[in-house]
C-alpha cells in the first residue's frame, strides 16, 4: 500500500495570505521574464510559466499553519498538527467520505496556537459518529483544546462537537501501534517542549519534527536526533529561519534552519529533507532562495548519497 | 585544531586551518576566546585568516559568533579574511557574510583594524 504524505499548512507562527501587492509583483516579474515575447494560446503561455518561470513567480507556498497528513491508503485518516491547515484538509476529508462519519488520528508536537487554530474549523468534528483520537505526550493538551473554544473567544464549545473525541497520552521514545501504523515520538527543544514523531509502515519511515531547537555545541543532543531521524524516507523539518539568524538574534526561540536540517539528515543517511515550519515573514522568494541555499549547501558537503531537498508548501503531495 | 598566532600593532591574526565541525569546535572556540579575550577589546582586533580552512559546520561558525559577541562587549571587532572559496559560499549560504565583515586578504582586514596594523604588517 503507497504511503503519501499531503501538506495542508506548511507556515510557522501565524497565518499569512499573499497580498494584492505581491500578485501584482509576481505578474510583474513574469512579464520581465517573458522579455517580450508573444504567445499564441493560454496553453503555450501555461507552458512557458510551468517550465522556465521560477516557482515563487508561479506559485506560493501558502500562509496555512501546520497540519500534515499522511495518507496510508486505508479508512482511517493520520495527520500532524491541526493548525489553520486543518480547515481545508476537514474539507477534504468530508468530500472523500461523502456522509460517512471518518476516524481521525491526530498526532500533536505540542498545543501552541498555530498548531491547534484549525481545529475550531476541522469540519468532521461537527459530525455525528466521527471518531477524533488526539495523540500527544503533553498532559495539557486536552486542557489547550477546551481552552480555544471557551467563551468569549469562540462561539461552539469545545463539549458541543458532534464527534466522539479522545485523548491519547503517548510515552516519548516508546514505539506506539496506531491502527497499523508505529508511531515514536522523541522530545525536542521549544518553549513549553514539543514532541517529534517518527512515524514506520511497510518499510517506510516518515519523520515529522517541527518547532525544535538544536543546539549545535551538543554533540549527544546531534547523535540523538541523527538516530531518530535513521534512514528516514522523508524528515519534515523545522526550518524557520536562515541558520545566521537561528543562532543569532533568534537563539532560544526554539527553531532551527535549513542548513542544520540538512547536518542531521546526513548525519542520519536520511533521503528526503523538507523544509517546513516557514517564517511568516518570509515572502515566497526569500522562501525559494533558502530552498536553494539548503540545495548548495547539501552539494557541496554530501559524502554519500544524495540527500533531496524540497520546500514544503501548501498543497505539496510526496511519497515517501 | 592549532591556531597560528601573528601580532600586528593593535591587531593579532589567527591562523586557522583545516576542518572545524562538531569533533574539534568545543576545543577550537576555548582556544579563540583566550586570544579574544586578551587581544579584541578597547578597538583592538582579532583577524581569523581562513585561507588554511578547507571545511566549516554549523557548530564551527557558531564559534565565530560567539567569539564576536565576546569582542563586542570588550569594544574590540573580529574581521575574517582570506576565504577559500568553498569556505567563503557557506558563510554566504549560511547568511554569515551579513554578520561578519569579510576580507579578501589579511592586508586589507589589518588595514580595517587600524592604519599601524596595516603598516607593520607591510614592514614583514
């Protein structure tokens, strides 16, 4: 069975939304790019904006908060974080199941807001006989969700959900079976703590670790997460910021870069490195020149295997 | 990792060669805050010549950082100079070339440290 793994909100902190001032650039950049040329059809105008545009004139990586599925091809529904991300994935999942009530496991790296925003707006818990487990290894996070659905700031308490929801406490560095699926979480460092998790089906491994610090003088620290990260097909990585910034003037606001993600995954031979987890505000060129600099930086330090490197964005499918 | 010391008027240049990662960063940065500590304070300054680097990690550039900050309380400044080019891309990558000031050669770093350094650099 194909594992996929669908990216329903890849922006860190808050929400963002491209602006009519950044339509207008990017239409402006396309149109210098074009140099002059004339298309006959939209089709060949399509074509040249596919294939010789860069991605942030083309596209955008979006401005939802964390929320990433992973898709096992079976009933039940697995995803990470429920961030703004988790509205259209509610869409998603209400659409493929035509009026029959979903099982939904979530899995939380921790309860702060952007992780859990969307869930307020997450369709399927207002439907009857939908079954929601919420997996986490902090003991408030129950508490986080009653939190942002009590009055004043939302009009449907938590307790009024049609959906039957519970709470699963999991053990750090414990392999977990899931419905078929072993899931490990594994301690990182952010405020509050958060909680990677290696996720391992049929052969492949699946590791999703956002809002984590590394801090680079720790050797044990590096070793620890290059063997939680081991011969991974894909770590979905925490990557806010350029790695000057990570340990400059952002030190101890719990997140890490792109060029460290690519450290630990060499350490760890894993495949797949994606960015994740972006700076609100970065815009999508600043956002696509980091994706480049990881890319350099993986070429001229790579020993073994070529290790991939993808930026996460909003809509993004990969299979593992 | 053995540091090259050379002394020019207010200013010491530090040799630095080879690969600075995680395996030798801790040993690295003790020996640099020493030469920081004594040399980049009052407007002096510590020049990293990095011509003999042929590697740096993460863990290795963090030193660097340190080191500056220390110099910055002492009212003293570190310069890099002398680059190689694949050392000089991952300052570039790393988005380090916009907290350091960079040199192409130890001559014009001396001669950003102070006009005396510059010149006894040229008397050798």
């Amino acid at each position: 069975m194909t594992m996929r793994i669908r990216f329903w909100g890849t922006r860190g902190s808050i929400p963002v939304a491209l602006t009519s001032y950044d339509i207008r650039d990017k239409l402006a950049r396309a149109l210098v790019e074009a140099s002059g040329r004339t298309f006959a059809s939209y089709e060949e105008a399509h074509a040249f904006a596919s294939t010789e545009l860069d991605f942030s004139i083309t596209h955008t990586f979006g401005g939802h908060t964390p929320c990433v599925e992973l898709d096992l091809g079976g009933e039940e529904y697995f995803v990470c974080d429920v961030g703004s991300g988790a509205r259209p994935f509610g869409v998603h999942v209400l659409a493929k199941q035509s009026r029959r009530p979903a099982t939904v496991n979530v899995f939380m790296s921790h309860v702060h807001w952007d992780h859990i925003m969307g869930f307020p707006f997450f369709g399927p818990a207002y439907v009857p006989g939908t079954r929601i487990r919420i997996h986490s290894c902090h003991d408030v996070c129950e508490q986080a969700f009653r939190l942002q659905q009590a009055a004043p700031c939302f009009p449907v308490a938590f307790s009024q959900l049609a959906a039957s929801i519970e709470f699963v406490k999991l053990e750090p560095d414990k392999p977990h079976e899931v419905s078929g699926l072993t899931v490990t979480p594994h301690l990182q460092l952010h405020s509050g703590d958060s909680f990677g998790y290696r996720f391992e089906k049929d052969g492949k491994r699946v590791v999703y670790s956002t809002d984590s610090e590394h801090k680079l003088e720790n050797r044990a620290e590096a070793e620890g997460f290059a063997a939680f990260f081991r011969d991974a097909d894909v770590v979905i990585f925490d990557a806010m910021y350029a790695l000057a910034d990570a340990i400059s003037v952002k030190a101890d606001w719990g997140h890490s870069s792109n060029i460290v993600g690519v450290e630990l995954c060499q350490m760890a031979n894993a495949r797949h490195l994606v960015l994740f987890h972006h700076e609100p505000a970065n815009d999508d060129a600043t956002l696509e020149g980091l994706l480049k600099e990881a890319r350099r930086f993986e070429e001229l330090t790579r020993s073994g295997e070529p290790l991939k490197v993808s930026a996460a964005y909003d809509g993004l499918e990969i299979e593992p | 990792m053995a540091l090259q010391v050379r002394s020019y008027a207010n200013a010491l240049v530090l040799g630095v060669a080879g690969r600075l990662d995680q395996d030798n960063c801790e040993a690295f940065r003790a020996d640099l805050m020493v030469h920081v500590e004594r040399s980049a304070h009052d407007g002096g300054a510590v020049i990293l010549d990095l011509c003999g680097l042929e590697y740096i990690s993460s863990a290795g550039l963090r030193c660097f950082l340190l080191a500056s900050r220390q110099a910055k309380t002492q009212h003293g400044r570190i310069f890099m100079a002398a680059l190689q080019p694949m050392v000089a891309e991952i300052f570039e990558i790393s988005h380090f070339n916009m907290v350091f000031q960079v040199f192409p050669t130890v001559r014009e770093a001396l001669a950003a440290a102070s006009s005396e350094a510059a010149a006894a650099f040229d008397l050798t």
